[in-house]
C-alpha cells in the first residue's frame, strides 16, 4: 500500500509540473508586429488610380474605372472594402460616373481592387 501512495503522489506531482508548462506554451502571445509584416509586402505593392466609374458588373464583380489617361479594369477582391462617405456600402450602391479611389494590386489586364473609396 505504501508503494501505491508513492506512486499517485509521483503522478500528482508531475501533473502539478506539467500543467503550468503547458500553459504557458499554450499562452504565448503572438507576436502582432510580425503578423503585420507579412502583410506589408502585398500593401506595399498595392498601387491607386483616381477616376469616375465608367461600368460595372455585379455579376462578374468587375468594374472600370475612367482616368484622364486611360479606361482600367477591375476584379472587385472578395475581401476588399467599398466605402462612401465613411461607411462600408456595396459595388451596387456605387452609381456611374463617381468620382473613385481605387487602390488594387496586380498588373497588365489583371487588376484586383482592394479598396474602393468614392470621393466627393
């Protein structure tokens, strides 16, 4: 019977060591520096033009979008962000002819916007 006792308060032991140790493994903060690095390649690649919205289809979630050099076409991202007048609005609720900042990556015939910002 003594042999058993040693044995459960052996077991109790490390299971009062071991719990601790997992936590704090378990309760590592992550590092959000380093998360916000990895996305700066991809904003730092992001370019915008300035124009009125000159189509868009809601179906395809594309868009074209009029500048004093060129007509550029776009792929709306599905996790870009449409805002008018400091509120998040739809590409449906966007009217031909506003005025638009649309910054996108990509380049040649394919643009993906991730941010369209109606001005004015």
């Amino acid at each position: 019977m003594n042999r058993n006792y040693s044995k459960a308060l052996l077991a109790l032991a490390l299971l009062v060591l071991a719990v601790p140790v997992t936590w704090a493994v378990v309760s590592v903060p992550v590092d959000e520096r380093a998360a916000e690095s990895a996305q700066q390649p991809a904003a730092a690649n992001a370019k915008s033009l300035i124009g009125e919205l000159a189509e868009r289809d809601l179906t395809a979630k594309t868009f074209a979008v009029k500048s004093e050099e060129t007509v550029q076409r776009f792929i709306l991202a599905t996790d870009a962000k449409v805002m008018a007048q400091g509120r998040i609005v739809q590409l449906a609720d966007l009217k031909v002819g506003a005025k638009l900042e649309v910054t996108y990556t990509g380049s040649g015939a394919t643009l993906t916007a991730t941010r369209i910002e109606v001005l004015g």
